[in-house]
C-alpha cells in the first residue's frame, strides 16, 4: 500500500503545480486508474483475454460511457477510501528521491503504453493471416 500511495503522490506532486493545482486530486486518481487500465489491458492482450471486456460497436455512446463507468469505478473508489487527498498533502520525501522517481514513473508510463500499443499489433484478430 505503501507504493501505491507513493505513486499516487508522485502524480499529486504534479498535478498540485500551475494551472492544475485545483483539480489535482481528481487528476491524480484518473491518472493512476488509467496507468492500472492500461497494465490490465496489457495483462489480457497477453492471456488472449480481450473478450472479457464488452466491447459494442453500435448502441448510444451514453451506453459506451456507462459501461466504462461501471468497469473503473471499483478502482475509483479504491484510490477514494484508501487515498485520501489530506494523506498526499502530508506525505514528505527527499527531493533528490522524489526527482528520481519521477522520471522512473514517466518512462515506465511511456513504455507501458508503447507495449500495451504493440501487443494490440501483435495480437489483433487476423494479424496472423496471410493476405
């Protein structure tokens, strides 16, 4: 739990300067629930799990949206109950420590989402096929 908040303090350190500094919370959770989004997916790309999601071509985009509502919200409320803004506001660390992994959480960002992008590649239905 421990590296979760960390994490999530990493993203509320960055989100807490300039223009953002008013919605930094709500930044920070949408962050970290779209960077655990994005290592599931890889997880199911890998597996060949894809179809557990419910995807739906047609029907009302306000359909689409709730579905996502619904998939995300018990990682919502995770990062809701268990980390709280007031607990990010107290959180204190070594600047050199914090500089550090920063970097080490964007380039992990990047990757992941560089692979998440190329198993989708690998993995599609009829890549394999011969044309």
């Amino acid at each position: 739990m421990r590296f979760v908040k960390f994490v999530t303090y990493l993203f509320y350190r960055y989100y807490s300067k300039g223009s953002t500094k008013d919605v930094a919370y709500i930044k920070t959770v949408c962050s970290a629930v779209l960077l655990i989004l994005i290592n599931l997916w890889i997880v199911l790309i890998l597996l060949n799990q894809t179809d557990i999601v419910p995807a739906t071509t047609n029907g009302a985009k306000g359909m689409k949206y709730l579905k996502i509502a619904l998939y995300t919200s018990p990682i919502f409320l995770f990062f809701f109950f268990f980390v709280r803004e007031k607990d990010l506001k107290l959180m204190v660390f070594e600047e050199k420590k914090l500089i550090v992994a920063s970097r080490i959480l964007w380039i992990y960002i990047v990757l992941s989402f560089v692979l998440m992008i190329a198993l989708m590649f690998v993995f599609a239905p009829g890549s394999n096929d011969i044309h």
